[in-house]
DNA sequence: CGGTAATCGAGACGGTACGTCATGTCTTACA
DNA sequence: TGTAAGACATGACGTACCGTCTCGATTACCG
C-alpha cells in the first residue's frame, strides 16, 4: 500500500499475499480503507507514545509530536494511503467515523492535554479554541505531504511551530 | 461528482449521460480525474478573478480570495472532489505534475504579487518564504474541507488570515 | 429439498435448521445427495410395502405400485429432487452404485418377483427380457416427471400398463 | 462439458478456454445450462435431419430417429450432460421453457408429422394420443441413459420400437 | 455539388476486481 | 467424548467498469 496506494492494492492481492482467502479479510476487515487505516494506526502509534510524556513548554510538547511524525513521513511515503484514506472517508461517512473516531481523536486529545497545561502555564491565553490551534500547527503539515511543494523537515517543523504559537498569542481565537 | 465523488462516478455513466460514446470521453480526457480538474478549475475560476484586484492591504488580499473559497465551498461540496484529485496525485506522477500546473501554479502566483506587494509596502519582512507564509494562511482550509473537524465560515476565514499573519511577522521565515 | 431442489439446499442451512453444526452432518452423510437419497427412500418406501403383496394378475400386479408413485409424485415434488439424484450419479460413479444399491434394485427385485409369477401363470412368454419389460412400464413414468409433457393420473397408469403388456405379448423380447 | 458434466464446469473456465471474458459469455449466454443446450443442440441436430424424410413406414421412420439418437450417444457421453440440464430445468421454469421450445418440441414435432402420416396409412388408429406414443417410444431411451441399467443399441431400439407400436395397436389409446 | 475525410454514437470485447456464497476441513469450548 | 459453533483456504459466482476496438451514420470540407 505505501508502494502504490490504498485503491491500486486489490483484496485478492491482500489474501493471496497472506495467504488465505478473501472472505477471511472481509471478515475481518470491511474493506480495503478499513485494511489500511488499522494498518496506519499501528504504524504511527509512536506519536501517541505516553514515555515522551509532557515537557513543560507547549512548544516543545508540540514540536516533539511534529517532529515525530515528520520523521516518519521522511522514513515511508505513508502520505499516499493517507491521501486515499482521506479521499475514502469523504464518500463513506461510517469510514469517516471510524477514521476519526480511531485515528483523529486520540492524537487530537493527547495535544488537548497540552494545551490545557499551557494555559495553565499562561502560556496561552485562557479559552484558546483548541481546534484552531491545532489546526494553524499541523495542517501545514498535511498539505505539504498532499501536495509536495515544498520540503518537509525538522528544521521547518520549529518554524511552523514558532509561527502559529506566535500568530496564536498576538491575535489570540476564543473558542465559540 | 459533487454528489458522490470522482471514483464512485464512471466514464460509462458520463458518456451515457451526455449522449456520447465513451471513447469520445477519452479522445478528450485522459482520466476521470483530468475531467474532474477541467470542471473544479471552471467552477473555481471566481478565486483567480482578475476584477477583484489588489487592495493595497495584504491581509484584505488574502481575505478576498480566502472568503471566495469559503463561499464556493459552502455552496457546493468541492470537498469530495478535491480529496479524490488530490489522493490521484499521489499515484499519478504525470496527473500530479497537470494538477499543480492547472490549478496550484495559477492560484498560488496570484498571491505571490500580493506578497511581493505587502514586502515593498512592508507589512512583511523581505526575504520571507512565500510557500510557508501561503501555508499558513491556506492550509487551515483545506485541512477541515478534508476532516470536517471544524466549521468553515467568513469568521474563520479572518480568525485565520488574523493568526497566520501575526505569526509571520513575529517570527520571520526567510526563503532558504 | 422438495421445494427448492437438492442442489439448491446447502449443507449449512440443513445444519443450521437442525440446529446441529456441518460437520455433523458430514459425519453421518457423505454429500447432500447421500442425504437426499436416505430421505427419498424413506419417503417413497410406501411402493415396497410388503402389506400390498402378489394380486394373482400382473397388470394389477404392476398398476397397484404405479398408481402408489403416481399418488406420491402428485402428494408431493418429488421429481425436482429425483433429477438431482440422477445427475448427480452421471458424474459419481460411487454414488451412482449407491443409487442403484439403495433405491433401483430393491424395486427391481420386488418387480422380479411379480414378472416370474406371471410367466408361470402364462401370461408373459417365457424368457421374457425383465429389464426391456419393466423400462415399457415404468419410464414413461420418469420421462413425465421429468419433462412434465403430460399429465400423470391413474388413468394414464393404466393405460401405460395396458399398452406396455400387451407390447411385451405381441413382441416378445427375449433376454439376451 | 461431455467429459464432467455441465456443473463441474465453470463459466471462468469456458471463458479462459474461449480465450475470452466471463462478461462476453454471459452477454450470449444466460447460464451455463443455456449454453450447454445450445451446445447440445447442435450436435443432436441429426436426429432433425430433412435429407431423411418419411419412408412410408411408422416403424422405419422413428427407427431412423430412434438408432441416429442410439448412435449419437454410444459415440459420446451426452447423458450426463442431458441429466444436468434436466435437472436444471426442474428448478428454473424460465429454463424449462426454453428446453422444450429449443429442443423437446421441434423433436416431437418432426415426430408429429410421422403419426399423421401413419394413421392415414392405417397403422394407427385414428385419434392416437400421440404424446403418450411418443413416449411409448421414446422413453425407454432416455430411462436407459440416465439409468445405465442396460444396453442401448441398435437390436434394442428396434425391439423398443416392436413393442410400443404393437402395444399402441393393441390398446389405443385416444388423445382426451 | 458530390465525394472524401473526420468525427461521432453505439456497444462488443478481453480483462480485472469486486463482494458474496458455499464448499469441506479444522479447531475450540462446553456439557 | 461428542458436538455446537464457527474460522479457515478455496474457488466460482454474476456484476461493474476498465480502456481498446470496430462498426455504420452523419457531418463538414474540399476539389
């Protein structure tokens, strides 16, 4: 799948490679989408890891996860499934519970844990809207791997970490 | 398309709905795909309109389009469509190249003479990185088209440009 | 089975409707035709009820146990199930041998019996070919059932009956 | 099919075999069962030969039919095949209909045309049922080939014909 | 103005994969 | 120990589209 995305990849390859049938994957997974998503999930589980556990700065907390995640992009081309499970979850709305039920959430609560220290912190101003953080973070991030204009690398997590905590505290959004 | 998305709709029920032989689709259209980026870049014209011209603001600049996109997705549901471009891309390296040459070159040109503009009234530091600064700003946007996490309204829009632009300015990116 | 045929039923739902799993069923019965024919035999032992023995004439002889199959295949569809038997047994020779063990040749040999005492009554030639007599009688009967060309009563038995023996006594046939 | 049989082979064989795709087989052909019988169709057409017509004799004409039939299937094993199809056609009315529009009628037609004859002639009585003649005749074959009790040749087709005209002479039987 | 292309609709074709069903074997867990 | 429940590898089912291809019929252009 990472070689060729999730819709080149046929079931019958799946079974054939596992060697077993094809109704034994349906049973167990209920279509490729799903395949690929617990596939995803296990591979990108050392994002959620609870032994890099928080570190006193939103920054730091924040860039850790980016960091990790950039790593692993930089390691296997997870940007085509990802890319298809996207695509996928838009015209399957049960898939589309199922990715962010089983992948979104919980990767989202762990930086919610974050935040509510920062503000603690005072890091950041109190009723931040945390979906809006989240999103001026991390969303460069997906649309440099959808789209590929530009590199994706360590050095360029710290800017977009440093600009949107920036851009956060100079024009803070309160949670509506 | 925008009811069920590009895979789910078949060259054979394009060329039966318009009265044609499916050969005749491809005679003009190498995929589903290119088809669906010949009808998104005619649907999305509006965003490049040449009568809304430059402001003399940056932050109005992009405001301008990044409502207009706001707009046209509210009204009608790009979302499904885009994702299955974009997941496309990832497998098609020729359909990747015409994607960007199409529909990305052509809208991100039009900011960099806004950006160019903001550099010379000084709004933003010379040097900076037009590709992180465009991310930024648009990428917030297409990461809730394709997650639904969020709502996607004019308010937004400014809460964004607002964030996105502070944070350019408080930590400067210079181009590398 | 009388309903929807041998080949329509599966082993899974006859283990599901008696509530016990395949592979008891596999136990005890090698295939769903080994099954079906065990229930036919039943079903139809009513022909070789020894209650109904010898009448003194042959043509009642014979009429007595077609008019008992004429009855049954009218009570009920026993003919969809007997073609599945048969084709079966085109392409099993181990099963065909089962067919003929369990089911043919008992009705054959209580026939027999019946054909020897008319020959010593007189009034079948002597030496008369059992086989050629018994396919005269009995297959148009199966040739109805299966082609369903033509009503099966009890009238039609007894004029089958008739023209049959009086074939057998006008042109003899001798076993080879 | 003549060596397993029509149920032990599939339509993805015959399509691999024609060197050809399973769609294109079902384009021409509903099912197996309809294919078989086209098949078989053309290969039993002899029996329908014009080039011998009547001969002017009741016997001699469905003798001619009788050992074209006999000898057809000494050569190959259409048996197995027949019992397939007409195990089918216990199940699917749609099929039934169209076996006996392709294949029993036109046979018990031709046959029609010889009876008519024979009783202008004065072989057979006025009024003959001529279904339950034909049977006379005619089912001894088929019990025969599905049951494989006994020999099919020539001596004994002319034995079956004997029987089943002098039984019709000795005991007519009037069409109700 | 009539003949020659080009273009088109229609749809047959060889393929691939789909998701379902039933096969007969097997393992597990309970009674 | 025997059995229900059901997982499993297998393989055929009939369907949907793929992208290519051949047909005629219809335009439309050129000689």
């Amino acid at each position: 799948m990472l070689d060729r995305g999730v819709e080149s990849v046929s079931i019958e390859e799946v079974a054939a490679q596992a060697g077993s049938g094809k109704a034994t994957i349906y049973r167990w997974w209920a279509s490729k989408e799903v395949l690929a998503l617990d596939a995803l999930d296990r591979e990108l589980s050392s994002v959620l890891a609870p032994d890099t556990a928080e570190t006193g700065s939103l920054k730091e907390d924040m860039l850790v996860r980016l960091r990790e995640l950039v790593r692993l992009f930089q390691e296997r081309p997870f940007g085509r499934v990802f890319a298809g499970i996207v695509a996928h979850a838009q015209s399957d709305p049960e898939f589309a519970l199922l990715y962010v039920d089983r992948f979104v959430r919980p990767r989202r609560q762990l930086m919610h844990g974050f935040l509510d220290a920062a503000v603690d912190r005072g890091e950041l101003p109190a009723g931040t809207d945390y979906d809006f953080a989240l999103d001026l973070v991390f969303s460069p991030f997906w649309n440099r791997v959808f789209h590929r204009h530009g590199p994706v690398d360590e050095a360029w997590a710290e800017q977009v970490v440093d600009a949107a905590l920036a851009g956060l505290c100079a024009a803070p959004v309160r949670a509506r």
